[in-house]
C-alpha cells in the first residue's frame, strides 16, 4: 500500500528540486554552503556542478524504484500461465496416453523455485520439494561472476568466480535431478518433452543475448564472420576453439551445459542403477570417481609442472565443454542422496535434518575460506586453475545438506529472504546479458559520458537497468513464448478430443489472462489510512519550498510515521514536561489521518475509473 503512494510523488522530486534551485537560487547557495559543503568541496565551488550531481542521484533514485518495482515487486500485471492444461472436471490432459504436465519452454529450476515465489511453502506443498532458498544462491552467483567481469583484479574474491560457475553447473544438475528423477524416460515422447522443456526457453535467451552483443559489435564496427557466428549459434565454437569468445561471452556456459542435457536420460538410469544395486555408498564411490575425472589431469600437470599452470591450460580445462559435464554429474548425484535421505530417514538412523543444514552451513564457510584466505597466484594462472573443479564434493555437500526440510540450515534461510529469492529468478537473463549491456555502456562510456557521470553513478545505472531490463524480458517475451508454447500444446493436446472446442472458447485455465493497465484499489481500513497519512505528509512538506522542499517533505514524512504509528503521541504522554501538548498532538494526528482518508478515496476513486475504462 505504502510503496505505491510514496514512490509516484518522489519520483517527480527531480521537478520540486530544480524548481527550489531556480526560484530560490540564494537559498540553494545557502543550502551547498551547508548540508552540502562537502559536495561544494567536490566540484570545486561550482554551484551548477551540484545541481547536476544531484540531479544524477536523483535518477539513480528513480532507477532504483522502477527496478524495485519491476524485479522485487513484480507489478507487470502479466497473466501467469499454468503448467497444466486441465479439462473442464480439472483433470490433467491426457494424449496418447502420455502426461502433458510438463510444458515446453519451462526450465526445471523455475518448475522447482516457482511456488510460492519468495515465499515460504504452505504445508501442503512441502512435498513437490521447493527450494526457494535455491533462487537466493543463483542471484549471489550470478552477482559474484558479474563482479569479475567487470571489476577486473578487485580482490581475489572476483577473480576466482570460476567458483562461482562451477556452482552454478553442479547447481543445473542438482535440479535437474530434483524436478525429473521421477520421470519415466523410457519412451521416446517422454525424453522428448524433457529436452523441448529443458533446452527450449534457455536456447530462446541465448540466441537473443547473442543478437544483441552482435548490434552492440556492429556499432563498434567490430562484426564477427559469418562462420564463427553459425558456431557460436550452434553451440561448437568452444568445442573447436574453446578461447574464440562468441559475441555474447557468456553463451559457453550454455554450450558447456548442452551435452549433459542431452545425455541427462542415460545419466538418470546410470544412477539410478548404481543406486539400486550398491545403495549410498556406491553413489559416493561414483560422487569421488567424478570429482577425480574433473580435478585430477589439472592437479597432475599442476605436479608435473612444478605447481604451476599457464591460462591456456585453464581455459582448456574450464571452457571445453566435456570438462564441466562430470560437476553436473555431481550435482546429479548429489539430488539422487538427498532425495534417498529424504525417503528413508523415517526408517533409519540418518542425521535428522539440523544436523544436514550444519553440514552445509561448514561446507560453506569452508568453500569461502578457501578462496578468501589462498592468496593469488595470478589471474587464472599458477594454482588458479585448481579453483575450476576442486570445490566440487563441498558444493555437492551444501546442495545435499541444505536440501533437508525444503532449506534446512543457517545459509539457507539467509538465502531465502525476500529480495535474494526473487532477483535470483532472473539470474540466467543477468547472467546473459550482463556482457551486450555493458558493451552498449562502454559506448556511451568513451561518447562522453565519463565527463558528466561519475564511476559510480555510471555502475549504479548499469546495474539497474541490467536487471530491469532482464526482468522485462523474462516477464514479457519470455513469458509470451511460454503461453505460446502453452496454447500450442493445448490445442494440438486436444485436437482428437471432442471437447476441443472448449480450448477455443476461453473456457480452460490454460488460456493467458488480460493483462490491460489497471491500478489496485485497497480497501480503506485503518492500515491503509495510517499509510496514506504519511504520504499525506510527505507531500505537504513537498509543497512547501520555502521551508526547504524535498528536505522538508521527508521530515514531514518522518513526523507522518510518527504521528500515524502513535509513536510522537505515546512520547508526548510519557514525558511530563510536554505532556500538557498531548491533545495538541493528537489533534494533529487526527488532521494527518484525515488527510490520508481523503487522499485514499481520491486513489481509489482513480483507480476505479481507470479500471473501467481499460475493460
């Protein structure tokens, strides 16, 4: 309630400010003289220098609330389309006899993170085994792989995001696992969904990211030929030439990813074997037997070389594609004990699930220890290149341990909060086009831009527009071809049945619902109107310029809180000396919550009207 009549008047704080700076340019002088002494100091006792560098945090301001908006609250109003395509009795579809639950161009991370967003799971869904804490580590990952990007040689910490990435593809094989360990793949239709469902949405991404870097190239008159583009859309470059970057850079992780999806089937019965017939301890015997396959042949020419490996060796052993498949593989078996545990602790004397949370939570302070305390041996030289795969049973550790319980541990309900869990739901677009964006900065960078933004100011708007425009594409192409897909896959589901007709006329729930502009009304409770009275205020002192303007307005807004939560009066009756203005305070209060009625009923008045005429 609160944001949405807040942020629309302090988005328009640029306008009251420059307004204040015109018609009262002695005060503003006064004003830089004092509050502002230091950002006079900064640019050199220029008064107009000032005004435009607070201009420039103001619009970092309005960035942060429109990605706020658009990422943490989600308030696009797009129809969320279902994963099942129920007939009228509400039964799953049925063709040929074979399941339509899965739907194509939805990734099983999304299908495993989805219910309940951020959120807790409610108790009857516990059982389909929703990580959200899952979508947490993605957006850190995906913060500490940008970071290396782009602050090169920071700290050692940047530096070895290959950490980070090994996580993320053990990370696509543990959830892989989790959301398809059940499937049947023994037909020929069934592995077919999988992979149209598995690699259909990321190859849409990707291509796109690709195409953008490539008009990004194009400006700067550096394009690529035509045949290293058809490898790179093809995904074999990095099996060819694993150091030939495609234009997006970022897309040889997909190509690294793409052979353990394709194989993903085999490897599912593989394990599946190997647990039946050798149980938990097989597992790990093929858990280790991977681990060494992964780290050893860099571990043994690291020997052979008297410690020390050169950055093409690095680069073979971390963007050839057939180095990463043994950490998904890991990530595969990792799901496979944590899902057996999970099925036989009610049996057995297994850790209960405390004890697997503080398992992971070592596992963690560990993998950070190491690579925060292990001083630099070069940039992806010397032992560097150990970092590729070597954390690989610790990351097993921490999927498997923190699986307990749908987030059993301390990292895993700090992962879980709010604004880590639903930025992580567009880690993989970040991750994509982190690359093409920052080249279309960089352009903007050395036109100019550096002499009017500062450093940070420029990374500040990089970085939200980044994952603004990530969010926008996930909510709006992205979520477009999965409805799409999803029509597609109703209509020709149900085109041998004689109830087809149904889908055709808006009757199934498959259909994507009107996503026509329109503003919420909230009912007019006492909540709401002590929400309201604070923007009351906040305006007000907005109106005032004399007395100061925006830096008004937000005193006036904390004294609004004050007044509406009860607080200011609560002091005034606690303290003797003042507690003859009691109903002083009260009075104002009541003028303040009076305010906050009337400006309530005007938005709902509003938003009702706006509402009709959108219908």
């Amino acid at each position: 309630m609160s944001f949405e009549l807040t942020a629309f008047p302090l988005l328009g704080i640029e306008r009251f400010l420059y307004g204040y700076i015109y018609q009262f340019p002695e005060s503003f002088k006064r004003c830089c003289k004092g509050p502002l002494k230091s950002l006079l100091d900064y640019d050199e006792g220029v008064y107009w220098q000032v005004a435009k560098h607070l201009g420039v945090g103001i619009k970092v301001f309005q960035f942060g609330v429109l990605g706020y908006d658009l990422v943490l609250r989600r308030s696009l109003s797009l129809a969320e389309p279902n994963l099942l395509c129920p007939d009228h009795k509400g039964d799953k579809l049925k063709a040929g006899g074979g399941d339509l639950a899965f739907h194509p161009l939805v990734r099983p991370e999304d299908e495993l993170l989805e219910a309940g967003r951020w959120k807790k799971p409610a108790k009857e869904d516990e059982s389909k085994g929703h990580l959200i804490y899952l979508t947490g580590a993605r957006s850190l990952l995906a913060l500490w792989i940008l970071g290396d990007h782009f602050i090169h040689r920071a700290s050692v910490f940047t530096d070895r995001s290959n950490v980070a990435v090994a996580a993320f593809i053990s990370l696509s094989g543990f959830v892989t696992q989790w959301a398809y360990s059940t499937r049947d793949f023994s037909r020929l239709g069934t592995v077919f969904q999988y992979l149209v469902r598995r690699i259909g949405r990321v190859a849409l991404t990707t291509y796109f990211a690709m195409l953008a870097a490539v008009g990004v190239l194009a400006v700067q008159t550096h394009i690529p030929s035509w045949r290293h583009m058809v490898r790179c859309f093809l995904f074999v470059e990095t099996w060819l030439q694993p150091e030939n970057w495609c234009p997006d850079g970022q897309s040889w992780t997909i190509a690294a990813l793409l052979p353990s999806w394709l194989i993903y089937p085999s490897l599912k019965h593989l394990v599946g074997l190997m647990e039946k017939n050798y149980g938990a301890l097989g597992l790990l015997q093929l858990l280790l037997a991977l681990w060494m396959i992964s780290a050893g042949p860099s571990l043994v020419v690291f020997l052979m070389q008297d410690g020390f490996l050169t950055n093409k060796q690095h680069n073979l052993a971390y963007l050839w594609p057939p180095s990463q498949m043994p950490d998904f593989a890991i990530g595969v078996i990792a799901a496979t004990l944590a899902k057996r545990h999970d099925a036989s602790s009610a049996k057995s004397g297994l850790p209960p699930a405390w004890l697997r949370g503080l398992l992971a939570d070592l596992s963690l302070i560990i993998i950070f220890a190491v690579v925060l305390l292990v001083p630099s041996s070069g940039y992806h030289e010397g032992w560097e290149p150990l970092y590729n795969h070597s954390l690989g049973p610790l990351w097993a550790l921490f999927f498997y341990g923190s699986a307990a319980s749908q987030g059993s541990g301390i990292s895993a309900c700090t992962l879980g909060v709010a604004p880590l869990a639903v930025l992580g739901r567009y880690s993989f677009e970040v991750f994509l086009f982190q690359q093409p964006l920052f080249n279309a900065f960089e352009i903007l960078w050395i036109a100019g831009m550096n002499e009017v933004l500062p450093m940070w100011g420029f990374a500040t708007i990089f970085l939200v527009t980044l994952y603004t425009l990530s969010a926008i594409y996930a909510e709006c192409i992205e979520a477009s071809a999965v409805v799409q897909g999803l029509l597609l896959q109703c209509f020709l589901s149900l085109s041998h049945r004689p109830s087809s007709r149904e889908c055709r006329s808006g009757q199934f729930s498959c259909l994507p619902r009107s996503s026509s502009f329109s503003l919420a009304e909230y009912p007019e409770n006492e909540e709401n109107i002590s929400s309201a009275s604070i923007v009351f205020w906040g305006v007000f002192g907005l109106l005032l310029p004399l007395l100061g303007g925006f830096t008004t307005g937000l005193i006036f807004a904390a004294l609004g809180w004050g007044l509406s939560t009860g607080g200011i009066l609560s002091f005034v009756k606690k303290t003797k000396s003042i507690e003859e203005y009691a109903d002083y305070v009260t009075q104002v209060s009541d003028l303040g919550k009076k305010g906050g009625e009337y400006g309530l009923k005007a938005y709902n008045f509003v938003a009702k009207k706006t509402g009709e005429m959108s219908k």
